[in-house]
C-alpha cells in the first residue's frame, strides 16, 4: 500500500467559456487555441515542460507547477501576456471561433496517487474558484476576453505587497459559496454587478365577504322606487312574509 506524499505545487487552472455551446469542429480548434495560449504564457514566465505537469480536461486545463518559478513572475504573465495573447488569436477569428478564458491561480498540497490522479483538499479548493459564481459573472460582463482569480495564499504572499506589474488595488475581496462553506478569493479587476433585488409582489387587501344571498324562491307583487309593494311570497303555498 502506498502512502500520500503531498507536494507544494502552485497550481493553475483555466477553463473556456460557454466551450460546450459550440460544434466538434470548433471545440477542436478552441482546444488547440487553449493549449498554445497556455504553453505560450507559462513559457514568458519561465515554466517550461520540465517544470510543470498537465491534466487535460476537455475545455480546461489544469497545472501543477513546480515552487521553483516565481509567484510574481506567473502573475505578471497571466495579467500581461494572456490578454495579450487573447486579443492576437480572436483578431482574426470568426464570431463562432472567439476564445474566452477564466484562470485560478492557488497554492496548495498535491498527492499524484499511482492512477495519475491529483488528490487533495488544495485542488479542490481551487476547482471551486474556478466554478464560483463571482469568476463567471465577470467574464460575462468585462469587454475583455480574460478573467483571474486568486486564492488567499496568493493574495497574501504576493498581491498584497504591490510588486511591480502586480498592481494591489486592482484585485477585489470576493467570498465564494461553496458546498463545504464560504471560501475567500481575490478577483482581477472589477467586481460582477449584483445581481437585481426581486420586486416584492404587491400587498393584498382582504376582500370583503361576499353579502349573503337569500334564497328567494316566492314571488312579489310589485317594485315601485325600489320598494317592495305587496306580498312576498317565499317558498310553498300558505307561507308569506
């Protein structure tokens, strides 16, 4: 039997928006576009292939890479040259090939079981910020094609001390919903709009009961300025009022 042995790993995960909406044919060409984007960024900032190791998830990818290549090196480069990067591939690309990207940069433990699978509380984590609300939301609204988020390690070893090309005030609190309880993160840029409070439904006044009806069953013998003249006669023969 083998024993976990967690290793301290920055981890990155990006993920292409609205990627299940398209065709086989342009999935593939997104994949292609997704893979040269990200290779082309972790290049820039030093990770080459022998320092980071891949997980392939369809319309997302995953990477572990190694503590050896700065923090502010990797966020200078996703804040800089993923942009960057984004504007030069959709240029020239048809509306129905356009790329957008969301990124969670976290730190963490990772265990590599015997299966290739990563394993720990870390990774979890950091798929949730992936999937929060709050990172989707400000994709959709932003003019640009690139959103980041970043864990609270992240925040507080690096963006907190406004390195140079990192800028502090830039990055806003954001807490995530999570099945396992709220997690704080940080996104890049402006936050989401909140979401339209539900118009209340107007208050109801109680109706009036309804007047109680007679059963009138008889017969009158007259009705003169709203006045009943005669007899009235209510039900059989014999029975008058």
């Amino acid at each position: 039997m083998t024993h976990p042995q967690p290793l301290f790993r920055t981890l990155l995960l990006i993920d292409t928006e609205r990627f299940s909406d398209r065709d086989d044919v342009q999935q593939g060409y997104l994949r292609r576009m997704l893979f040269g984007i990200v290779d082309r960024v972790l290049l820039r900032a030093g990770a080459d292939q022998s320092l980071r190791r891949r997980e392939d998830r369809g319309d997302a990818v995953m990477e572990l890479i190694d503590p050896a290549v700065p923090l502010t090196e990797l966020l200078r480069a996703l804040l800089k040259d993923a942009p960057a990067e984004l504007r030069a591939v959709n240029r020239l690309a048809a509306s129905s090939a356009q790329i957008r990207l969301r990124a969670v940069l976290a730190t963490g433990f990772v265990d590599i079981d015997e299966f290739g699978g990563w394993v720990g509380t870390d990774v979890n984590n950091a798929c949730r910020l992936l999937d929060g609300d709050q990172l989707r939301d400000s994709l959709r609204e932003r003019a640009d094609d690139f959103a980041l988020c970043v864990s609270e390690s992240v925040h507080a070893g690096i963006v907190a001390h406004d390195h140079l090309g990192i800028p502090r005030d830039e990055f806003h609190a954001i807490t995530v919903p999570t099945k396992n309880g709220r997690m704080a993160a940080w996104l890049h840029g402006p936050l989401p709009a909140a979401p339209p409070t539900p118009l209340q439904p107007p208050l109801r006044h109680p109706q009036s009961p309804a007047p109680v009806g007679v059963d009138f069953r008889g017969t009158n013998h007259g009705l003169v300025a709203n006045q009943v003249q005669g007899d009235i006669t209510f039900g059989g023969p014999g029975e008058r009022r």
